[in-house]
C-alpha cells in the first residue's frame, strides 16, 4: 500500500499529464457562459466528461446541477464533496460575453468546473482509489450568482424552485444529506503574489425586489394627473444614502441594486418602477437591522409622492464559517505544491464583502472555500480575466486532490476525526425554518 505522499505524488501526476484537457474543459464553459438555473450546456458539458470518466452521475438537480459519486476502494468513510459552480454573470462588454444574453464568466466559475474534473481524475487513479475510505462526490451545482430576480421569482411561481440560490435549492431538496464535507476554490485578482489564501468569512444578505406603482400621465400636457414611480424610487434610493452614516464599520453593510424598469415612454409619467436591491452585513442580525432600514426608505419613497410600493423580501445567503481543520490541511497542501511562502492566511473574521451560498453550506457541515490567483481585473467587471490558468485552474485540481486523501486514505482517520470534533451551527431542519422565515411581501399604499 502506498503512503499518503506517494498517492498525492500518483495524483499529481494524472492530473498534470491531462492538465490541457482539463483546462480546455474550463476554456469550453467560458466560450459557452449561461447564468443561473440556466446552464443547460454547461450541464452538458459536465456529464459529458463524467460519462467519459466512467463516473456514475445523476443530473437535472435543481434544474441544471450534475452529481458524481466515486465509491473508494478501502471501504465506508466520509463522503467529500468537490464542488464547481455552473453558471456565469450578466457583463455585456467583457470580451467573452455571449453576444445574444451578455452572459460573461466574469467571476472565475469557468475555472471551478475545470478544477473539479481535474481533482476527480486525480483521485481515480487506480492505486489512489483503491487506498481511500469514503466516497468523493464531484458536483457541478448552479445559481451561485444571485442575479435576474425577477426571472427566477417567476421559476418560483411555476413551482420548479422554492429558493433562489441554486445551493440552497440543493439542501432543501436533500441533495447535500449525503455529503459530509465539501470544498470549493475561487479565483481571485487581489492575491499580490501569493498563489493561494485561505480562512476569512463573508457577508450575509437577503434580497429585495421593489415595484413602485404610480399613475400614468402625459408627462408635458398633464403631469398633475399623474403620480410618478421613478420619483418614489428615486427619494427611496436616497432615503438609503442617507441611513449610511448610521451603520457600523464592524457590520461590513453594503446596499446596491439596480433599476431594471424606470418607465416605458420618455413622454409618459412613470407608473411602473422596478428595482433588484441588496442588503448585505456580516452577520444574520445586522442583515435583519438593515434589511428594515431598507423596508423603512421604500416606504418613505412612495409616501413622499403619493405611490405605493410592493416589497418582496426573498432568503439570501448566509455568512461563511470555515472549517478550520479542512483549512489547515488545505494551506499545507497547497504549500508543498507551490511554497509555503505563496500561501496566505486570512483572519477568521476578516469580510471580503461579498456574498456566497458556500456560506449557507457551512452552517450545516465543514467547508473550505479557499481563493487561487491566476486571474487580473475587477471582479463582476468586464476586465475580470483569467491569465494563468496553470495557476487558476490546475493547481487548485491538485491541491483539492492532496485534500482528499488526506481525509480519506489510512481508513479516513484524518476524515472521521475531524466529523467528530465538528459541531454544525444549524441542522438542516433549523436551516430551511430560518431561510423561509425572511421571506416575505409587503404591500405598502403611501398615497392612502
């Protein structure tokens, strides 16, 4: 039997000798990005090469996500999951937006895909298989970025999603209760010149999607028989700028969002205005507080001009807890691949901003969801590239690779050590109470 280092050593090499195919795997998904509940073809893609792999899947999963299962050969043992995210944003002008949708990979999840199926075929090398306990579950799941509100409300409607994110979707639909662990890695563009950087958290947020009614006029003969949305929330909006002084630098608070319908006709009073709005802290209360501060500015916009305003509050993500155990072996792993000076641990509370529904994941089982450079530009933006896709995309195949056997080889005790001393912050059951509890409508008249 080989020791752990000469089965990394065996799965290393895999993954290197077929480092192109794997990269083209990624380069496909980035010539070809659909955003969330919609990655038909990238869903293809992926079973294509799970079929092509001889990995049994299982696919349609909260419309588009693909699950493998790759049973070890040393026996029962944890089940790790390696997740890839499917889908891509909306950036018209990044150079390879898709010229109908404006889908663009303009956040690095093209690379996900491809460090999966690098880290699988890793993994199934016969000698590295046959040495693990457990089973590697390699999943393509969809929806991470939480964009086209309003076309994923009507999904709702239809009953062919409850939740909005596409993780989410999968733990109400129990495709996680089968999975003990899981990791991930994202790409970055703020990584100076470490190659890897590992801990930090996230912030949490729920979701707004505003419609302010008013009442059409002709907007230069009879502007006083009208009553303006875009005005109402055009003061809401303010209403917010204004609340910013009040909030607190330690709760990393962020409120954004778009207008996706301002008015149909130049010439006509606004009488429909539509808004996707964020509300963003670093931790479950402080989205609450300032989710109501938010409620609190769209009903002064309408009160102001006498509109009324539907406010549909829908569960977003919650914040990231890392698993520091699964961080520790990441950070070693990926430190005798590239240097353990190219690697770089972020404080436990350290708040990059944004928002994951990894984090949801990890309020239920440990997680580790490490950053990897190779990319340059801003990301969301349309200069968000990736340039080194040895680095973004191979590397972290490697890396997740070492992780899993480390867990699982010598009858997984690093794996069912680490299951034993974790407590989970919420059970699934008290996960999806909290996630429906902050649904909700309100239908608010400022003109009664």
């Amino acid at each position: 039997m080989l020791n752990p280092q000469e089965l990394k050593q065996k799965a290393c090499a895999a993954i290197e000798s077929r480092k192109q195919q794997i990269v083209a795997a990624a380069r496909e998904v980035l010539a070809n990005p659909e955003p969330g509940f919609s990655e038909t073809k990238t869903a293809r893609l992926v079973a294509r090469h799970f079929q092509e792999m001889g990995i049994a899947f299982r696919q349609d999963l909260a419309l588009t996500g693909v699950k493998g299962r790759i049973p070890g050969g040393g026996g029962p043992g944890p089940r790790v999951a390696i997740l890839g995210e499917l889908d891509s944003l909306i950036v018209n002008d990044h150079p390879h937006a898709d010229q109908q949708t404006g889908a663009a990979h303009a956040c690095g999840h093209h690379c996900q895909i491809g460090m999966m199926l690098g880290a699988a075929i890793g993994l199934m090398q016969p000698e590295v298989l046959k040495a693990l306990s457990g089973e590697i579950i390699p999943f393509a799941v969809p929806a991470e970025e939480f964009i086209e509100v309003e076309q994923r409300l009507k999904l709702r409607e239809a009953g062919r999603v409850e939740f909005l994110g596409g993780k989410q979707e999968l733990i109400r639909l129990g495709e996680f209760d089968d999975v003990d662990l899981a990791m991930m890695c994202h790409t970055a563009s703020d990584m100076n010149h470490h190659k890897f950087a590992v801990g930090g958290t996230s912030n949490g947020h729920v979701v707004k999607y505003v419609q302010f009614k008013g009442l059409g006029a002709h907007a230069g003969a009879a502007p006083h028989r009208g009553i303006n949305a875009l005005n109402a929330a055009t003061f809401a909006i303010q209403a917010m700028h204004a609340n910013r002084e009040t909030f607190q630098d330690a709760d990393t608070v962020r409120l954004h969002g778009i207008m996706t319908r301002g008015g149909e006709a130049v010439s006509a009073v606004p009488a429909d205005v539509r808004l996707e709005w964020r509300v963003r802290s670093g931790s479950t209360q402080s989205v609450a507080q300032n989710s109501a501060v938010v409620d609190r500015c769209l009903k002064a916009g309408a009160l102001a001009v006498g509109a009324s305003v539907k406010i549909t509050t829908i569960p977003g993500y919650l914040p990231m807890r890392g698993n520091p155990r699964l961080q520790e072996l990441f950070l070693e792993n990926a430190g005798e691949l590239v240097g353990h000076g190219n690697t770089i641990t972020i404080p436990p509370r350290r708040n990059r901003g944004g928002s994951t529904d990894m984090g949801d994941l990890s309020q239920l089982m440990p997680v580790c969801h490490p950053y990897v450079s190779g990319a340059v530009g801003s990301g969301h933006s349309k200069d968000y590239l990736i340039t080194d896709y040895e680095a973004a995309v191979v590397n972290p195949a490697k890396v997740m690779a070492m992780v899993v056997i480390d867990l699982l080889c010598e009858g997984a005790a690093q794996g069912k050590d680490l299951l034993a001393s974790q407590r989970p912050a919420l059970q699934k059951s008290a996960y999806l109470k909290f996630q429906r509890e902050q649904a909700a409508v309100i239908d608010y008249n400022g003109g009664a």
